[in-house]
C-alpha cells in the first residue's frame, strides 16, 4: 500500500517508517524537521519537508495522486510532546497538534485518504482510577499536552462519522528503546523521559540522574511505569492499518507491555547492561506523576493480535544503549 507519514522523520515515526517499508509498502515521510532528524530517512522512502500547518503544502504532498493512484493510509506522528511544556505554553500545543491535526485530517479528506493512524497516548487517563488502565477508563487528561491527545481523537470520531475515515487511535505508554536490528541511532535533543536520561548519564553528557521520589505505595518507592519498546509500537502500527483498512472500522486500543518497571529497577538494569556507574541521586516528587501506571493491552491482542515482544527491560536497555554508546 501507499502510506504517508506525517512526522515519519521523529523518533516513533522513524520507526514506524522502518516497519511499513520492511513489509513491502511505499513510503512517503513528510516532517518539518524541527525535532525530527535527516539520519532518521530511509533512501526507500520519498521525503517531502514541509509543515503540518502550512495547509498548501500539506494539501499537495496529501491529494498527490502520481505515485501508485493516491494514498491508501496516513499515520500521524507530528505532535508536541513535553508535558511540562504544554502547562506553560498551552498556546504551542494547540496551535500546532490541534490546527495541525485539522488540517491533516481536512487533507486526507481532500485526498481520499480512508485510513488513518494517529500517534495517542496514556497521557489521555490521566490519574488512574485503576489498574491496569484499559480503554473504558475514564478520560481525564491532567496536562494540556493529554488534553490535546484527547481532543483529536474526539475529532476522529466525528470525521469517522461525517466523512467515512476510518481511524486507529494507537494510545502509547512509556515508549522506549531503539530498533532492534539497529538501523536507527538519530537521537532526541533535549530528552526529558527516564531511559534518554539514563543513557546520557551513562554517556557522561549529564553527571547524575535524579530519580523523583523513593516514598511512592511501590515496592521499591521509586515509580512505576509500562514501558513499551518502539519496536512493538511500530509492528502495532502496521497491524492496526491492516485492521482499518480490512475491516472497515475504527479503533482506540493501548499499547503498552501489561508489565511494570520502576525508576530503580531501571537505572540497575542500565549500570549492568552498560557496566558504567550511572549515579543517582533521590530528589522530591515530580508534579503529576502517578505512583503507577500500567496498561491492559487485550483489546489491542484481541482485535490486532498484537502483544509486545520486545519490550522486557534488558531489550529497552540494550537496544538503547548500542545507540548512545557510539555517540
Ligand atoms: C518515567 C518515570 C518519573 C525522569 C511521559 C508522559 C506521558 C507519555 C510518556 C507521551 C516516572 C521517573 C523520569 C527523570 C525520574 N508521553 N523519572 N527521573 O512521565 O511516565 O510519561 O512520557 O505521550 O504522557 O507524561 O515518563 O520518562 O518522564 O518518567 O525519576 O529524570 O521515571 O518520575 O516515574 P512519564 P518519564
């Protein structure tokens, strides 16, 4: 099939790239490179850089009908995504996911585009009632940023209704990790989850890591999170436009391990696999953060047949690390 990736250039989207390209698809990456990154192309694919809110170009780039008849999918990676950020400078978020998303999605409706694919996220829950958290969950974003998450799929819906757009709204947990056959090393600026952290700290850019909070209800007080490898969110991507375009149907479905890991379990894992010392240090909790968070992934199982395989703490680990150790 013919897909366009828009943010395909990012660090999901890369991935993701990588995976339809693997199973024999034509690719079109469009990004704007602003945090996506040139060594994340693949030759195979075409590229087109341009913005999401330049309504003209994307229009072009979407009703582009000379390759193989017009797009058969579209997935959507081209958001913000700093939680932090997004309470402080709401006005970027929704400017650029929500006026971004519309105008991606009036595109696909230019260009005929039926499936589309839409990077979601746990962030949509916000504090968890319980767990693990499934999709009958209540909805209540806690940052603007999972407001924002949240919004879009609620536009979805409507553009399923009132235009026949059949989407799959993939929500993410902790995404982690790099592709396990190692073809891709672009390296996010500025990282601000837990494992990049980690990495960099075992790299020597960053002397220490700070692990927010050790008095959490868990085990071990540190918090608790369902990592998820990359790799895995790419195959689900695969597999949830095989499902729209197949059946016919929308989905909202997790993606996350079913398994949790925490801050500590992690950083020993990590001085382990790299053999460096990666110190540590406890400071106070993080605003936000829940003590834990877990995902119940059987509907994403029971309707994609999807489960995770590569998202056990060593490989997030492991395949993280064969790309920050050459830096
Ligand atoms: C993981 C754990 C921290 C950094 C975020 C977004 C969420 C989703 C995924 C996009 C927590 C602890 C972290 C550090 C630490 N994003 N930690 N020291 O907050 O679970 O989820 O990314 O959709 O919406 O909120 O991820 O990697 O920041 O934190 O101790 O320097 O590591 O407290 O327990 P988080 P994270």
């Amino acid at each position: 099939m013919n897909i366009l990736i828009v943010g395909g250039a990012g660090y999901i989207g890369s991935h993701v790239a990588r995976e339809f390209l693997d199973r024999g698809h034509s690719v079109t990456v469009f990004d704007n490179l602003s945090s996506g990154k040139r060594e994340n192309l693949f030759p195979e694919a075409k590229f087109i850089h341009g913005d999401i809110l330049d309504y003209t170009g994307l229009s072009r780039a979407a009703t582009d009908r000379r390759s193989a008849g017009g797009f058969d999918a579209l997935v959507h990676l081209a958001a913000f995504k700093a939680v932090g950020e997004s309470m402080v400078n709401p006005e970027k978020y929704s400017v650029n996911n929500i006026n971004g998303t519309i105008n991606i999605l009036n595109a696909a409706v230019e260009g005929g585009i039926k499936n589309f694919i839409f990077s979601s996220s746990a962030a949509v829950f916000g504090r968890p009632e319980y767990l693990p958290v499934d999709e009958a969950h209540p909805t209540n974003p806690e940052s603007y940023y999972g407001f924002t998450k949240l919004e879009i799929e609620r536009f979805l819906g409507w553009y399923d209704k009132l235009k026949g757009i059949r989407f799959a709204a993939l929500r993410y947990f902790n995404a982690a990790g790099y592709d396990v056959k190692g073809r891709l090393k672009g390296l996010e600026s500025n990282p601000a989850n837990l494992i990049p952290v980690i990495m960099e700290t075992a790299c020597g850019i960053r002397k220490e890591v700070q692990i927010f909070g050790n008095d959490y209800d868990t085990p071990d007080g540190t918090g608790v999170r369902d990592y998820v490898h990359v790799s895995d969110l790419a195959i689900a991507h695969a597999m949830a436009m095989d499902y729209t375009s197949k059946n016919d149907k929308s989905i909202t479905v997790n993606l996350g391990s079913e398994t949790g890991i925490s801050v500590l379990e992690i950083v020993e894992a990590a001085r382990r696999i790299t053999g460096k010392p990666i110190p540590a240090t406890i400071v106070g909790r993080r605003a936000g953060d829940p003590a834990k968070l877990t995902a119940s992934s059987k509907k994403a199982h029971d309707l994609l047949n999807w489960t995770a395989q590569y998202s056990d703490l060593d490989m997030l680990i492991k395949t993280s690390w064969e790309v920050y150790r050459n830096i």
